[in-house]
C-alpha cells in the first residue's frame, strides 16, 4: 500500500537506479564511466589547503571563485555559469524550472535516465524519439514540440556525439529550452558551446566528475544566458557545493593539461578497448566518450555481465528491452582494459 501523504506519481515511480558502487571488495570498476586516474596533485594540494578551521563558515554562495575561473577557461561570463552539485543537482534545477504538469519533455532515447526520473517528480510528460541503430540524432527531434529537449553530446549509453550542425538546427526550432549535457565532451571531437552565443535557449552542462577525475567531489557546471542562470539560482540550494569542493574544481580548472594527458590516455585505450571487442565478435560503434557499447545483436548479456562481476570486473547492463544485448564498458588503464578482454576470451558464448 502507498502512504497516503505520498504523491502519487512519486508512490508509483521506480526511482532513478544508479550504477552499482559495491563497497564489500575491490572490482575493476568499468561500470559508471569513473576516470581511472587520479585528479591532478596540486587538487589534492588545494582541498588540503581549504582543510582548516574555516570550515565551521557556509561556503560562498555562488561560489565566485571556481565561476571565475570557469569563465576564463570556457571565453564566458560570470552570470553565465551556475555551480551545481554535480550536474545531475543542475538537471534537477532545469527540470524544477521548466517543467510542470502535462508539460511535455522530448529526448531521444535510449539515454541518460536520469532525464525520466526528473520529468516524473514533476508530472511531466516525456516523449522518447528512438535513436535509429546508429545513433544517429533521430530527424523527429526538430517536430516535437517540447518545453525541454535534452540531448546528451556523446550519448550515454552509445557513446555517439551529435552533429553540430544538427544541435544548431535544434536550438533554432524548439519550442522551448535545448539542453546539451556534455557530461562527456573532453573526450569528444567538439563542444556545443559556441551555440550559447548564437541562442538565449540552449544549456551546456558540464561536469567534473568524467574528465576530471573529480566524481567524489561532486561538482557540475551549467553555461547559459544570464537571464536563465538567474531564474535557476532561485532555486538551488543556498550552500549547495561544498568549500572543499569549490576548492577542488577550482584547482582542476587550474591545472587543465592535467585532464588533457588524462584524456589523451583514455582515448588510446579507449582504441584498444574497441579493436578487441571487435575481435571478440563485438559490434561496437564508435566512441567519443570514455566508455564504449559492445553489442550481440540479438544475444542477451546479462549472463555475461554476471560472470565478468564473478571474476572481479564490473560493467553496466541495463535491463531495458533496447539495450539487452548490450554492455556499457568504461575506458579503464590499460592493464584494465587487457583484464576485461581476456577474461571476456574465458567466458563461453551464451546459449540461446
Ligand atoms: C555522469 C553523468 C552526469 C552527471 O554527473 P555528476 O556526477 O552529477 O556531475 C550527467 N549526465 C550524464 C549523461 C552523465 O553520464
């Protein structure tokens, strides 16, 4: 029986079902798209250094210092940049800000569900345009009329990036707000960003958790134009990142060859991850992000993501009818990524 105090649409949602983060032993972590090399030292310096007495006083606010820095790294203004939680707080604002009742919520799907669980507290109402095989940016985006489009810029789960010119397109025709959640874009070929100076309704958001190495730190960033930051400050948290966080990000931004190296590395293996799944009769589309989609057309992985965790290595299979033959497998070092293709040689076909 539901609480009677509860709201309905909440009693009956499933509730957002993150990645596993098991805490009983230690796997090869290839399953949540977690950087497997560390934030750069002179982060780790700059949370030490914010580790003092001051932490008894509330962080700033707006935390000015990292919308600063951020500002001069990404060629914007300050009021053009809203500090998050992570991005997922700044998806939650977005959605808190744009959508009520019956509002309609487009997104081509498969995708980040998060976007789901957020448009359902609000009784929103979402509208899945499927991804052709490809993942190709389906055209039927441009006709539904949204208060909201999301697009996530490379896909997750896919990996894929979506055109350009194809994101301009959108911003021009939607009815209402395009957002582009590069939460993967350091990894890609390009960034959305340059059509913030072209629309007053595009979002870019992006997070330090990938690249960065930061997603125990939770901190996101969200660029658009200063009349949308405001309406979306009203509605975080006062204190919502923490000073030691602030602190963090800040450093990360600093030291951005850090995550280029980084980046760098991950996409050398992020080849080597790809040749050998495809030896290992794979179809796998190719990545700009720092994970890949290894496919069985037709044969379901859930036995093989079963056995992999068994031996210690960690992916994602989502069980939704679309991605049922399918792992979603993280960019790891490459003596990670030599674990996973070996161990994938040991397990035996499914048999149907
Ligand atoms: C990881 C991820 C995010 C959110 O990351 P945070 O850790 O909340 O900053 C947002 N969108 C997508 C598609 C992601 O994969």
């Amino acid at each position: 029986m539901p609480l009677p105090f509860i709201r309905r649409n909440v009693a009956s949602m499933v509730g957002y079902v993150p990645g596993e983060q098991p805490q009983d032993r230690r796997y090869i972590k290839l399953n949540t798209n977690e950087n497997p090399y560390p934030p750069s030292p002179r982060v780790l310096d700059a949370v030490r250094a914010a580790t003092t007495a001051d932490l008894r006083l509330y962080p700033d606010p707006l935390a000015d210092a990292l919308r600063d820095r951020a500002a001069t790294v990404y060629g914007l203004q300050r009021d053009n940049i809203l500090v998050g939680n992570g991005s997922d707080e700044l998806l939650g604002l977005i959605v808190r800000a744009c959508v009520g009742p019956g509002d309609r919520v487009v997104f081509p799907y498969p995708t980040y569900s998060l976007y789901d669980t957020l448009v359902a507290v609000q009784e929103g109402d979402v509208v899945h345009v499927p991804y052709p095989a490809d993942f190709c940016l389906p055209e039927e985006l441009r006709k539904v009329r949204g208060r909201l489009t999301f697009v996530c810029h490379p896909n997750s789960p896919s990996g894929t990036p979506a055109p350009l010119e194809a994101l301009r397109a959108l911003a021009r025709e939607a009815a209402g707000v395009l957002v582009v959640d590069e939460a993967y874009v350091d990894f890609a070929e390009y960034t959305a960003l340059p059509l913030l100076h072209e629309f007053q309704n595009v979002i870019v958001l992006r997070t330090f958790s990938k690249s960065f190495s930061l997603a125990g730190m939770r901190v996101g960033l969200a660029f658009g134009a200063p009349e949308m930051i405001k309406e979306l400050l009203k509605l975080k948290d006062s204190y919502n990142v923490s000073r030691l966080s602030i602190a963090a990000a800040t450093a990360a931004l600093e030291d951005y060859g850090w995550m280029q190296e980084n980046v760098a590395r991950i996409r050398r293996t992020r080849s080597d991850l790809i040749r050998g799944l495809q030896e290992r009769a794979f179809a796998v589309l190719p990545s700009a992000s720092n994970f890949v989609l290894a496919r069985r057309p037709g044969e379901s992985q859930e036995s093989r993501y079963l056995q992999l965790k068994r031996r210690g290595i960690l992916v994602r299979y989502f069980p939704v009818p679309e991605l049922r033959d399918a792992l979603r497998i993280t960019v790891g070092t490459d003596e990670e990524i030599g674990a996973l293709l070996r161990a994938l040689e040991d397990i035996a076909p499914a048999t149907p």
